[in-house]
C-alpha cells in the first residue's frame, strides 16, 4: 500500500478532548522531502496517518498456494503530547487488518482489531528498543530486524467471522533495494498543497515461516511486498475510492500503479504508478501512460457493492498487457472491528506478455470516501 492512501477515516472519539486540534497542525507530505533510512521504516507521529502493509504469496512444503495481507495503521489525534493525568490519555490510535486467502479451497479469512497507544496495549516506535516489536498491537507485531530494515519479521493470529483460528508467523528478507515512488520525494493523490505521501516499498520480499488454519500448521516459503506511507491531508471531496494494484512479474520487475475515482466517474489526472525493474531502478508512470479496463464484476452476498472482479492492465512504453483474475473471487474484509470499512483486497494472477502474481485493493465501492481520509 502500499500504495495509494491507504489510511481509512477513524471516528474521533469525543472523550479526547481534542476537538479543537485541527489537521492543519500536522505536517504535511511536500515536494523536496529526502528519505533517510533506517529513521523512515518507523513511526513519523508528526504527519496524522501512517501505515505499513505487507502483501505476499506463500506456497507450502505440501504444494498449497495462500495469500495474505497484514496492515498496522496509525492515526494521530492530535501533532503534541498529551498533557493529561490519566494512563489511560493518548495521542494515537493503532489498528490492524490481517487476510489469508486459502486459494485451493477458495476460502478467505480475515479479523481486524484497534486500540489506543496508552499503557503498553499498543504503538509504533519512532527510534528501535533492542529486542521490541516497531509496531504492535495486543500480540500482533512487525520488527525491523536489521539496521537498514531489509530484514523484517511479523506476527498475527486472530479469529475469523467463522470462528477459525488462522494466522502468519513470517520471517522476510530484500531481494531488491526498495523503491520510492512517486515525484521529488512525494507521491500526490490530488490538486492542493500536501494533497500526497511520503511513499516507499520493498517490492520482493523472500518469506518463510509458518500459516494456521484451524487445527492445521503449514511451513511456508514464497514471496511479499511492502508498503510503508505518511501522510496528512491527501484526498480531496470529489475523489470518492480507488483501485491499487502490485503486480510481481515473473521476469523480475514489479508495477505498482493506482487509479483514483472521481465522483462523476472519471478517473483523477493524480493516478499514477512505478515500474521497478529487475536491477530496482525505478521509472514514474504518469496517468496516460497505462490503462486499466475492467473486464467482469463481482457483486458482494454481503455489502451488496459491485466490484471490478478482472482487468486489463497495459503499459505500452513498456510492451506490457496483462489479464489479471483474482485467485478467489470473495475477498471482502467488513472492518467494523476497527476502520468501519468494507471494501475488497485480494490476492490475483497475471498473465499476458508476461507472467505474474499480486494484490488488488479496490475502495468506495460499498461506500464513498467523500475527501474523509
């Protein structure tokens, strides 16, 4: 995410005392930012929202095929420390979303959770503890393992609707150096000054550990890509979801490209996208060089939204055309543990000039995001 914006609206809870804290106190996402890392893998509580997402394709020892998503957000209430008496008094609220798709069996499961940055329950660091998670909540974590953040581990299990134990215990590792995307140190969502994030990824991650489904423990090995992004203020009223798609390409590269809808069904001139080439060098992707045409939908049991559920992705500088299929067609997360939104992320195959795999994110289908971001 990853990606495009991927922090969705959290409700304020009026028991912060907050209210008269106002967005424009945060930082904003502005051309000329230069990365510094490993400072940048952590928390930046200066800018109001911030995520780090994985993605990935995991096969077993015994030939199984998974997906998977795992997501820490953080959202600030408020650019200072709290000066409040209570333990209870905090100033960010973390939530998770965690996904495995079994894709032989066509099952989804997903879970979600939230909680405040107040009495250890959960955080993300700004500087490393030695030996402590960088982000957590309850006993879900991520931790940079290395001094670069090219070495990475995660934790999660939860319970899905269904009442399944299922969850990830991966140990990930850079096969390539990671990629900046967007323009002069931004990536802009939308017309307006700090209308953008601060937007990284390692694109190839090498993973291996382990899957539970229930009573059933996999050993896993394959491959993840990581989303890190900041930001304050990037969607505008008119724009009311988007499509992000993160294609792994079998002949080494990788394409990140999103799309942001506008409420009279035109796409924003903002879109843009990465493609990453096999050494990692990266090259901007404006909005008229692809196009992405849907193929099928799919209409949610639940929601009732009606989503994409196949495309065409071309680029034609680059001589690619792919047809990309979603693994499992329902991959509807329903976070009303946590964000309150429904919207469809999935893992997906690509063929065409070029062989691949991925993840697709398709938001405001179920519900526009009307600039609440």
């Amino acid at each position: 995410m990853s990606t495009l914006p991927r922090v969705f609206a959290v409700k304020k809870a009026t028991s912060t005392n907050n209210s008269n804290i106002t967005q424009t106190q945060f930082k904003l996402a502005l051309p000329g930012y230069e990365y510094s890392f490993p400072r940048d893998h952590r928390a930046h509580p200066e800018y109001q929202t911030e995520w780090w997402y994985y993605t990935g394709h995991l096969r077993s020892t015994s030939g199984q095929n998974f997906g998977y998503q795992l997501t820490f957000f953080r959202t600030s209430l408020s650019p200072q420390e709290l000066k409040r008496a209570s333990k209870w008094a905090t100033r960010e609220i973390i939530f998770a979303h965690l996904a495995l798709t079994d894709e032989a069996n066509q099952k989804f499961y997903f879970t979600d959770k939230i909680s405040r940055e107040a009495l250890g329950l959960a955080g993300a660091r700004s500087t490393p503890a030695a030996g402590k998670p960088d982000i957590w909540l309850d006993n879900w974590q991520m931790q940079f393992k290395s001094g670069n953040g090219d070495n990475q581990s995660v934790r999660a299990f939860g319970t899905a609707e269904d009442n399944t134990n299922f969850g990830i215990e991966l140990s990930q590792s850079a096969l390539k150096p990671l990629a900046i995307h967007g323009e002069n140190g931004v990536s802009q969502k939308s017309a307006g000054r700090g209308r953008a994030s601060h937007y990284y990824s390692f694109t190839r991650l090498k993973s291996e550990g382990t899957i539970r489904i229930g009573a059933q423990e996999y050993s896993v090995s394959g491959e993840s890509w990581f989303d890190h992004e900041f930001g304050s203020n990037q969607l505008a009223q008119n724009q009311v979801g988007w499509d992000w798609f993160s294609i792994q390409l079998d002949d080494g590269r990788e394409l990140m490209l999103y799309q942001l809808r506008l409420k009279d069904g035109k796409i924003d001139p903002y879109s843009s996208g990465t493609l990453i080439e096999k050494n990692g060098e990266t090259r901007h992707l404006k909005r008229d060089e692809f196009q992405i045409e849907v193929l099928e939908r799919w209409q949610s049991p639940r929601s009732k939204a009606s989503y994409p559920s196949r495309w065409k992705v071309t680029v034609p500088r680059e001589n690619i055309a792919l047809q990309i299929a979603p693994t499992v067609a329902d991959q509807e997360l329903d976070t009303k543990r946590s964000t309150s939104i429904t919207y469809w992320e999935g893992s997906v195959r690509a063929t065409g000039t070029q062989t691949g795999k991925g993840y697709v994110e398709l938001t405001g289908y179920a519900q526009q995001f009307d600039g609440t971001f």
